[in-house]
C-alpha cells in the first residue's frame, strides 16, 4: 500500500460520494444519502491514511518532517480539513443535503493535486524546518475548511431563497425541497464562520509566532500575511454585520462566499499571482 | 449651547458606531491589496523594469498614496487609528452597560418582565407552603443549574440564578486585545531594532548594522562565532541545516554559549541573534600530498587558491578552483602545474576522494588532495524588540476573548413564587445572551423537571 494510491482511492471517493449526493437529492431516498455519507467516511479514512504514509515515506527517505511541505500535500491536507469540518457539521446538525455542496470543493482539490501539482517528496529548507509550520498550517486549513463549508451553505441559501420567494412563503419542493430551510442554512453559514474565524485568528498568530522565532520579526505585510489579515478582516466585518446591524440571510451569504473567494486567493492566488516569501510557489 | 452639544455629540456617535467599523475593516482590507501588488521597499524604476508597467504610473502612485511602503504611510497609519479610536469610543460606550447586567442583575421582577422572556412557564403547586415550593426550587435550582439568590419582598419569593457571565466581557477582551497589539507594535518600533551582522569563523563583533541606516549599533556586549557549519541533502548543494557556535562574551568572560540553527536563535539580554545566512572569508587552503615520479619522493604542502606554491626541483603550481562536489565524485580542485621556466601548464582536476587518480595523468608530479579548509562567515539577523510580550499577550487574549464570545453564553433564570388561591404559584423565566436554541432545548428539561418536582407533592 502506498500513499499515492491511497490518494487515488480518496479522489475517487471523494467524486463518486459528490454524484451520490447529487443522486439523493434527485430521488430523496435516505438510503442513497445514507450511501453517500458512508462514501465520504471511506474518503476521508482513506485520505488520513494517505497523508500518514506520505508521513512515513518521508521519514523512511530521512526527512523529518510533516506532510505540509509544499502545495500538492497542502491541497490534499485542505481536501482532509473540508471532510472534517463538514462531517463533524454533519454528526452535529445532520442536513445531509449539504454534502452535495460541499463535496465538489474536497473532490476540485484533489483532482487538481493529482492531475497537476508535483507529488514528489522533497526535503525543506532549513527555514521551514519547525513545529510551528504544522501548528500554523493545521490551524490555517481547519479555518479555510470552515469557510469553503460556509461558502457552500450560502450558495444553498441563495439558490433555494429565489425560489422560495417566487413561491410566496409556500414550501418549495423538488430537489430544493430536501435542502435544510433557509433559516437553518442561514444559521450554519454563521455556525460555520464562527469555527472559521477564531482558527484562522489561531493561524495568523501561530505565523506570527513562527515567523518570529525564526527571523525576529512577527510581521512584515508580505503578500501571503497582508492576505490572511485581508480574509480576516473581512470576516470580521461579517460577524459584525451580523451582529449589530442584523445582515442575515442574502447579503450575509453573499459576504460568505465572497470570503471564500478571498480566502482562496490568500491560499493560492498569492502564490501563483503575486510573488511572496512563502514556499508554496510556483506549484 | 445646545448646537455645540449636538455637533459633540454627533462627533461622538460617529466614532462610537458600528457602521463606521465595518467601513473600516472593509477599507483596511481594500487597501491592504495595494501592497501586495506592488512590491514594497522596490524603488518604481525597478517594479516597471520588472513588469513592465508604466513608470510614469508607478512614480505617481509613490508619491501621491506612497505605494512602495504604504504600510507606513500616513493615511494607512491614520486608517489604522480610526480603527482602534472607533473601537475604543465603542468599547466606553457600552462597557457601562454590561456591567451593570452583570454586577447588578435584576433580583426582583415583574410581570411585564417574564412577558418579554421568550422562555417562560408557569406552574400551580395545589397544595404546600411558600417556604416548602422555595426550597424546592432553590434544590432544583442548585442541582440543575446554579444557586439562586433570594429575595422576599411584598409577600412574594424571587429567585435569581446566572452562569457564564463572564462571557458577556469576553468582547471587551477580544477588542482590547487588539489595542494591546497595536500598543506592542508600538514599542517594538519606538525601543526596538531589526539589523545583521556578519562574523567570520573565530573572530567577534561588539557592534551591528541596523536594516536601512548608516551608523552601527554597538552592543554592550560581544559575540563570537567559534565555528560555523554546513550539512547539504546528500551530494546536492542544497543545505539541510546550517549552524553556529556562538559565544557571548562579557568584559572578556564567557557568559552563554550556543549552538544556533535556522529557527534555533540565541537570546541575550533581550537582544536575539538568528542564523540567517552564510558565505566564504578569504580564499580556501588546499593541503596536498605531492610525489615526485622521478624520486617517489612525498612532501606535505598547504596552497591557498590562487597562490603558486613551489615544489622541489623549481617548478610550482597554483589551484585555479575548487568545488565541493565535482559531479558525484565529491570535493575537487582545478590546478596548473607551471615549469621551472615559468611555462603555463594545462589546468587539471585533482578529487580529494581518489587519491590515486591523478597518477593516471602521467606528470611529473602526483597531487592527492588531502584537505580541503574553507571558512566561513555567518551571517546573523538580529533583533531588539521590548514589544514582542505585550503582543503575544495581546494574541492570547484575543483567542481567549473571541472563544468566550462565541461559545460561552450568559445564561439567566428568573423564578417568583407567590401564594395562588390556596396553593403556590410558580413563574419561571430564562434568558441567554447568545446560542438561544440551545437555552431553549434545555429551558425545556428543566421546566419538565420543575413540573415534575411541583407535581409530587
Ligand atoms: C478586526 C477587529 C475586530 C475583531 C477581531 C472583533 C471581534 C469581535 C468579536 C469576537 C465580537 C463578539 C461577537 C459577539 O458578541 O459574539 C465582537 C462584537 C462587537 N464588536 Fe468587534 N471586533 C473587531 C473590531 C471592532 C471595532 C473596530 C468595533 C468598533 C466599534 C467593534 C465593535 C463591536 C461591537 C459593538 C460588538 C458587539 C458587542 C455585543 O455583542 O454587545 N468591533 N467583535
């Protein structure tokens, strides 16, 4: 057993669980979205073990260190975060519909990685040689995750609150139908920002933190750190929307992917656009 | 009079209100993307060198938003402190408030009051005292969720009860959270310094070069660099590690030693050294073992690079060049052995790790490489920051504040007990400040429980 063929099974997963959840939704069995709960299960499992393997591949070629090193095992790691955060959402509230929105972004990460990204094991330079870049890079992505779930919660929102109007406050039914009512999903989109928002505050710090340790300076405004800070703020002045001046429903979701989109942008449009210190560059 | 009072206070709304911190935060964070796009510290002439855009737009944008450092321009400074006033005016508005629910809990409520709770319920107990229904509820009370403070007053009981009251002050944490790191950046840039220095192997610094100015920083101390090391991955160049011993030296005392690595710096009275980079000082030394052919003679000689050294019979030779790894096959010179006319032999490579090989060229001489001594400076960034404490103390209590904020509630319960015809009447009511629909879950066992208590009797 090997690593990339775990990764392989995780993909296959991953997308075969994304069409079983597009199947539910069409047919509203409980059986074909139990299956398709049970499917992203395996994914996930499968794609834990992966990034365990990879672990012990790298030990075994003398490298101590975890699998976070450049941007094919940070993508896999960001699929890992996404399942997480999104079966502990569906452990805890239970709206299976979701994964239907959800799964695409977990299965686009990991058919991107395999398809493009360099998969080879390589050694880090010294300077990324830490515990504080798995602690920083953990918090970032448990963060990251939260939000691409919120991200899909809101395009939910969006998509079935049209309808719903257009029905006049009648229930809307066909695939809309099985999605969670609006208020529910307006509530997790706020749920879900609100696990993402004080790990991505984590993530910063522990940057800094690093970032300190091993320079002297805790923040410098490089491309990648001004981002993260960008992302933040934008959160932020979504939670106080949310708070103080009650922007619920469209506009909150309409806020929520537009974080995401920043978010991704922080993630990899810093590397692959703009230029930074970070090592993720270049693919 | 009054005009005066009202521009005061508009000024003062305005800089209390929520409206003008999400504008802001949205301003921080559109603006921010301007340096991220232009390299900061870059001059215009080498961004538009660079990619080729249009000069005369670049020195616009320098001088009029200063670009090239706009995150220490005045307006990016001035949005800043907008930032942090909005948020202190706001914080001194409110803050009163809060405490006052929290020190001063309304112990004794009304009607009117449990109509405003959206959890509430009633129950009649036929039969009992006032005292008898009290105590049981203040048992329930106790076991269930909190001792309640009890006052009798006109006739009637009222019970208080509250939990994580605490958490109503975990926004004021967060929020002060940040002025505390703003306050920390500020005493890092007012009392701190960020400079480097160099030390060749074996030799010591008392003073360093702050980034950006002239005049050298002398330190009231000195550091000496004992050894400098380099571990490369395999045979490639690409360094695995590198280290140096250092050694902090006091009016001529040792006082701390250290090894430092990347991300493995050495701290002295609040000023810490890091391994930042390296490089050579002054040429190699080559040491050789040389047989003549003709005599099988050996003798021992050390060249520097460059240097012709002279070897028995008048003819010399020089190392033109030298690698630590010469395709696979490890360190290696390049060299010329000259005449004793002073006629330029042809360049040739001698490998420290084949000793034999160079026998195989057939000259006059047979050169094994037997060492190879190169030295090194270590290059070290150093930094003062007094700041540093007071914004991971700030860091700190933003993840606690923020954690208090969203996952802690202030929960409140409400209970009067009254005489009701010829038994007890009971009014319960609750409240949290946040997360209702789990207040409500469990509002509703403990209103069963209630009932469930009243009804034994
Ligand atoms: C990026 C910086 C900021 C962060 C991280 C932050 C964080 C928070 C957090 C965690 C909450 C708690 C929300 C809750 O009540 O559950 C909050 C609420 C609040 N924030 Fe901020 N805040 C920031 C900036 C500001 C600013 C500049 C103001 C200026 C007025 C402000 C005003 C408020 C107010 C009024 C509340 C509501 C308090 C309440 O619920 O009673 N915040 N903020």
């Amino acid at each position: 057993m090997t690593s990339s063929l775990l990764f392989n099974i995780t993909t296959a997963a991953y997308f075969i669980a994304m069409v079983v959840f597009i199947v539910y939704l069409a047919s509203k069995s409980e059986q074909v979205g139990f299956g398709a709960t049970i499917i992203s299960w395996i994914g996930f499992i499968a794609n834990t073990g992966a990034i365990g393997l990879r672990w012990r591949e790298a030990y075994a070629m003398g490298y101590q260190q975890a699998p976070l090193s450049n941007l094919y095992e940070s993508v896999v790691f960001f699929a890992w975060s996404i399942l997480l955060i999104y079966l502990v959402f569906d452990l805890k509230y239970k709206y299976r519909a979701i994964g239907a929105f959800v799964m695409p972004f977990a299965f686009g990460g990991m058919i991107w990685a395999q398809w493009t990204l360099d998969a080879t094991i390589a050694p880090l330079v010294p300077a990324l040689q830490s515990n504080w870049l798995t602690y920083h890079v953990i918090t970032c992505f448990i963060g990251y995750a939260a939000f691409a779930v919120a991200c899909g919660v809101s395009i939910m929102y969006l998509i079935k609150v049209g309808k719903e109007e257009a029905a006049s406050g009648n229930p809307v039914g066909g695939i809309l139908g099985m999605f969670p009512s609006v208020k529910v999903l307006d509530d997790l989109n706020y749920k879900a920002i609100m696990v993402g928002f004080p790990m991505l505050t984590l993530g910063i710090i522990t940057g800094a933190a690093w970032a300190n340790y091993a320079w002297g300076t805790y923040w410098s405004w490089d491309p990648k750190e001004t981002w993260s800070l960008i992302v933040w703020f934008i959160y932020a002045a979504f939670l106080h929307a949310r708070f103080t001046r009650g922007w619920v429903g469209r506009r909150a979701a309409w806020l929520s992917i537009f974080g995401f989109a920043a978010t991704i942008f922080c993630y990899l449009g810093v590397n692959l656009v703009l230029s930074g210190l970070h090592s993720y560059g270049g693919g | 009079m009054s005009k005066d009072h009202n521009l005061i206070d508009s000024i003062w709304d305005f800089f209390c209100s929520l409206k003008l911190a999400i504008i802001t935060l949205i301003l921080l964070a559109g603006t921010s993307i301007i340096g991220t796009v232009i390299e900061q510290g870059m001059t215009p002439e080498e961004m538009a060198a660079k990619t080729g855009w249009s000069l005369d737009t670049l020195k616009f944008l320098d001088k009029s938003i200063n670009a090239f450092d706009m995150y220490h321009s005045w307006w990016f400074l001035s949005l800043m402190g907008l930032f942090a006033v909005n948020l202190i005016c706001c914080s001194i508005k409110r803050f009163p408030h809060v405490w006052k629910t929290v020190r001063e809990p309304r112990l004794v409520v009304d009607d009117g009051f449990f109509r405003s709770l959206s959890n509430v319920e009633e129950v009649v107990a036929a039969k009992g005292t006032l005292d008898g229904v009290r105590d049981q509820v203040v048992n329930l009370l106790k076991n269930r969720f909190a001792a309640p403070v009890i006052t009798e007053q006109d006739g009637k009981i009222h019970l208080y009860a509250e939990k994580g009251a605490l958490s109503r002050f975990g926004v004021y944490i967060t929020h002060s959270s940040i002025l505390i790191i703003f306050i920390g950046a500020m005493i890092g840039n007012l009392w701190g310094y960020k400079a480097y220095v160099n030390i060749v192997e074996g030799s010591a610094i008392d003073q360093v070069w702050p980034r950006g100015g002239k005049e050298p920083i002398k330190l009231d101390f000195s550091v000496r660099c004992d050894n400098f090391d380099v571990e490369f991955y395999g045979d490639s160049q690409r360094p695995k590690e590198f280290s140096s011993d250092l050694v902090v030296l006091q009016n001529g005392q040792e006082v701390l030693k250290k090894k430092i690595e990347v991300n493995d710096p050495l701290s002295f009275n609040g000023i810490t050294f890091y391994q930042s980079s390296y490089g050579p000082a002054g040429d190699a030394t080559f040491r050789f073992r040389v047989r003549e052919r003709a005599t099988g003679k050996t003798i021992d000689v050390a060249a520097r690079q460059g240097e012709h050294v002279p070897l028995p019979g008048g003819a010399s030779f020089a190392v033109t060049n030298s690698t630590q790894s010469y395709d696979r096959f490890g360190p290696a010179v390049q060299m010329h052995v000259n005449t004793a006319d002073g006629q330029h032999g042809n360049p040739f490579i001698v490998l420290q790790n084949f000793p034999e090989f160079d026998a195989q060229r057939g000259g006059d001489y047979i050169f094994s490489l037997t060492g190879m001594e190169q030295s090194y400076y270590t290059g070290l960034q150093v930094a003062k920051d007094p700041g540093v404490w007071v914004v991971w103390l700030g860091c700190f209590l933003m993840v606690a504040g923020s954690c208090g904020a969203f996952f802690l509630s202030h929960r409140r319960l409400w209970v009067t007990i009254q005489p009701l015809g010829k038994g007890v009447g009971v009014k319960l009511g609750g409240s949290a400040h946040r997360n209702q629909p789990a207040f409500a879950l469990y509002f509703d066992t403990l209103r069963k429980d209630l009932n469930d208590a009243l009804a034994d009797k």
